[in-house]
C-alpha cells in the first residue's frame, strides 16, 4: 500500500487483528531499507493476533530535511492511520526515528534493535579521516568515494540529508523516554558498536539489554533468539 505523508511518498503494510486488541507493532527500517528489511519479523508478529504496520521511509524526500523530520513524517503518518502509541521496533536508523518519538510520548514500549543515534567515539584515525573530509569541503574537492558505504550508496540530492542526519546526535533524549525500552543488539556489531547499547541502557531509565552472537543485523543473524524477545516484548 502506499499514501503521501508531509509531501512524500510512503510504503506500508498493514495487518489487522481480528480480536479486540489496541495493541498496534510498528516496524521501522534501517536506511537503505525497505519492506522487505522487516517482512520476517512482520509476519510473525501478525501471527501472534496483534496489530502490526511495517513501514517504508520514503526514498526522496526534501533537501532540507533530517531525522526530525523522518520522525515527524512517522508521526503524521500514525495520525492518518488512526495509531495511538504502538510498540515500535527500530533497527538503526529506525531506533533514531524510535529514540525520537518515545521521547515525545508516543510510543507504549520501544525496542532498539542495534540503534543509530548516540555521539560515536572517535579513534586517532578516525579523527584524522574526518579532518581529511572537511579539507576537502573546503577545497571544494570530490567526496566520491571517501565517505562511509552508506554515504557513497546514497543519490547524490540526498547527501546533505544523510550527512545532517548522522550528524544529528540524540544522547540528550534519552532521560525523555519513560516506556518500557527493550535493547537489542549485535556484539560483534561495528556500525553501531555495543558501547552504545550500554550507553542506551545507561540514558535510558526503564530498559534491559539483551546482546547476542551478531552483527549489525542481529534481528538476522540471531533471528529465532530476536523473534523469540520481540513476541515476549508485545505480549507481556
């Protein structure tokens, strides 16, 4: 199914419930992601009798925009479908978006799965790459092929919204979030390292942190263990 949210177009997909429950798991991907990120854990959880909404960021979007907008068009979308505080399931730039909307109030629960979002550390040679980058800004040099995978997959009209998204650190929000937080993450994880799971489960007040075998995709590598904590997470 598709709609327009805020002026962009939006994927979805949606699965009812035939019993009485309110209970509404919304699914959020990774960036790059798609439908398909989530369908596993999607139909799954529509087995289990619950409501459940598998959503698709928009793949254009303004040049102006950033992960407040991302959580916004979220927002706006729940509103246009009538959802009142789901269970949302982030993995990485979907825990952003997650991170972002727990903290505003609406969301039940949230279940951080490998997350974006924290200040990374920087290591000596990181450090001296990004310095590398900004020279080359300023020179007004081509960045092909000099930014992250990511970065370089990336339509070049989207750069400056990936770059003002990864620049966007939300470590300040964390007190914010009062629902019940499950975090789920890869140890062997080095796009989101598990620092930053202990950091979320620091920041994060009513939380617990369940770390596998994985990597940055654990809800993958890990997916019977992933799928077992996310139905024990809904149904409780």
């Amino acid at each position: 199914m598709e709609t327009t949210v805020d002026g962009v177009r939006c994927e979805y997909e949606m699965c009812r419930a035939h019993d009485d429950t309110n209970t509404v798991v919304l699914f959020l991907h990774g960036w790059g992601g798609d439908l398909r990120s989530f369908a596993g854990a999607y139909k799954a959880a529509s087995d289990w009798g619950v409501n459940c909404v598998n959503f698709a960021f928009p793949k254009k979007v303004p040049s102006s925009w950033g992960v407040y907008e991302y959580a916004a068009c979220v927002r706006d979308f729940m509103l246009e479908q009538g959802i009142e505080k789901p269970i949302i399931v982030g993995h990485s730039f979907g825990g952003r978006v997650a991170i972002i909307l727990a903290a505003q109030g609406l969301a039940q629960k949230i279940m951080l799965v490998d997350s974006a979002g924290l200040k990374p550390k920087f290591s000596l040679k990181k450090k001296i790459r990004i310095a590398r980058y900004h020279h080359r800004v300023k020179r007004g040099k081509s960045l092909d092929g000099f930014g992250s995978t990511d970065y370089n997959k990336v339509d070049t009209d989207m750069r400056g919204v990936f770059v003002r998204i990864v620049n966007t650190h939300l470590d300040r929000l964390l007190p914010y979030i009062k629902c019940q937080t499950l975090i789920f993450w890869g140890k062997r994880d080095r796009d989101t390292p598990p620092y930053m799971a202990k950091r979320l489960l620091r920041g994060i007040e009513n939380s617990l942190l369940i770390m596998t075998d994985g990597g940055h995709y654990s809800y993958i590598d890990c997916k019977y263990k992933f799928t077992l904590q996310l139905k024990n997470f809904v149904t409780e």
